[in-house]
C-alpha cells in the first residue's frame, strides 16, 4: 500500500558510529538470520528477533523471541507495541532507534513523479527556506548556521569506458557488473550508498556491452543506470529539504538523521555543501550532547 510516510532507523552497535537506514518499504525483519534486513551478531540473538512494521502513519514493534526479549524504551516488549517517534528498541547490544518520516511524494519510489522532481517543484520548495532561521541551533556563542552553499552534485560524469578490452569478456564483465548493480539496488533502502554504486555498476555494464556488440543488453543497463539516478536524485533533494526544515523547526534529532544520511550520500565529494554539513553535523552532535546532559543532570 503506498503511504506518505517512511520510517528511518539509526542502528547503533557497541561503540562503533550509527549506521543511518532510510526505509522505503513496510516491513523489516531483525535477526541473526541471513535473510533479515538488520542482521544482528550479539551473542544469544535469535534468527528472527523482532520485527518493525510501517502500519499507516506509525510504526509497529514485535517481539519474536523472547528467550532474551527486545526492550522498548528499557522495558520488555511482549506482543506488538505503537512505537513514537524517536523510540528506542534494544537487542542485547546493538540499539535501534525509530523515527518517522514524511515523505515529499506519496507515490511511491518508483514512479515517475518520485524519480523526476520539476525545476518549479524545487524552486517552490526552497522558497520556503528563511535564511534567518538557520540561526537556531547556534550554540557557545558561534556564528549563526548559515544557509547551505548549492549542493554539490552527485555524479562527475558517467562511465565511459570498459575495464576489459577482448569482446568476449567484455560481455562476460558486463553481465557480472549488472548483477553486482541489481544487488547494490536492492540494497539501497538499507545503505543509500549503494544507490550510487548501482548506477555506476549499470554505466560499466551498459559499455561493456556496447564493446562486445551487444546493443540491445547495453540499451538496458543504460536504462537501468537512468532509474536508479533518478531514484537518488530524488532522495537527494528530499533528504536536504528535511534538513533545512529540520533547522527551521529547530528539531534537532530531525536535522541529525538528515545530515548523517547527506553526509554518508555526498561521502566521496568536497567542496563547500560538503564543507556545511560537516559543520551542521558538528553543531548537531554538541546540542544534541547538550540535551543529554540536561536530562541526566551531569
């Protein structure tokens, strides 16, 4: 069913950094099983441990083992429970914490209004952006966050040539470099990455298959290579709106989730945006530190 609404997950285990999982459909599965979407390692997890179900505008926790229970918010969680935002399931050791998003386009990922968002969409859009309001998380007596620098772009060019020169290999590499693509998609709700890896395992493809004469095969990797970077494209632009109204709204565990998303996305670019969300990340990581304190009284 589509909804106007995702839920994102920060997957926290031991001390390592948060792994940010944007999801984009209704189910996820947790467990030590190779078939789970959050595959646990702690010692005395269960092959299917709980699972987290998008039912309309919230999210739904259940317990499917209960010989270590997951906790909701510190207590056991027996049968299935509403989650709020920002709640909060543990499993042994790794931590999962839930928020729910509202999406841009109620659509769906794949239909041609998510994938091709119009220049007068955008535009409207960041209309609403005051650059006044990016003083609210000023913190310590810093400047104001200013407004961001225009995003750098995702892509430097396209691939244009095969890493193999014999004909008969080059198609062998071509259908290798297609499905590394198809797994790094399916993979790209739950690492956005991989979004990015997909499109340029698709290009390789696509002139693999032109060096070894085969049209028609290079024509639907090209295709595919379009999809996925419209995909992203869209995601892009829809995780940076969030951002600046996170900042607006002065929601900072918001703007957080949306900067660790943007920050992982633009991971191999530089460049003054980049050069921002390091910045707002920062700023983001010492209010939110902030707010701890205050609660724990430290």
């Amino acid at each position: 069913m589509e909804t106007d609404f995702s839920f994102s997950l920060q997957v926290f285990r031991g001390t390592k950094p948060a792994e940010v999982i944007v999801i984009r459909h209704s189910r996820v599965l947790i467990g030590n099983g190779a078939h789970c979407d959050i595959r646990l390692d702690d010692v005395g997890s269960a092959r299917e441990h709980a699972e987290l179900e998008l039912e309309g505008d919230h999210v739904v926790a259940r317990a499917l083992s209960y010989q270590v229970p997951p906790l909701l918010n510190g207590a056991p969680l027996v049968g299935a429970s509403k989650l709020e935002q920002g709640a909060e399931i543990k499993i042994i050791g790794t931590r999962i914490v839930v928020s729910m998003v509202r999406e841009l386009n109620p659509s769906g990922a794949r239909s041609p209004a998510r994938r091709a968002l119009t220049a007068i969409g955008i535009a409207f859009a960041l209309l609403f952006i005051p650059v006044a309001t990016y003083a609210a998380l000023n913190q310590g007596g810093e400047e104001p966050i200013g407004p961001p620098p225009p995003a750098a772009p995702l892509w430097e060019g396209t691939v244009t040539a095969c890493k193999v020169d014999a004909p008969d290999q080059a198609a062998h590499y071509a259908v290798q470099m297609r499905a590394l693509g198809d797994v790094n998609r399916e993979r790209y709700p739950f690492d956005i990455q991989d979004g990015i890896n997909a499109a340029r395992s698709f290009e390789m493809a696509a002139v693999c298959q032109t060096r070894a004469g085969r049209k028609d095969e290079a024509a639907l990797d090209e295709e595919l290579a379009s999809e996925i970077r419209g995909i992203v494209d869209s995601d892009y632009f829809a995780h940076r709106i969030r951002l600046e109204h996170a900042i607006e709204s002065n929601d900072a565990r918001a703007a957080y989730l949306e900067v660790k998303i943007l920050r992982k996305l633009t991971a191999t670019l530089h460049g003054p945006y980049v050069d921002w969300l390091t910045m707002v990340e920062r700023r983001l990581e010492f209010s939110l530190r902030e707010v701890e304190k205050e609660k724990t009284g430290l």
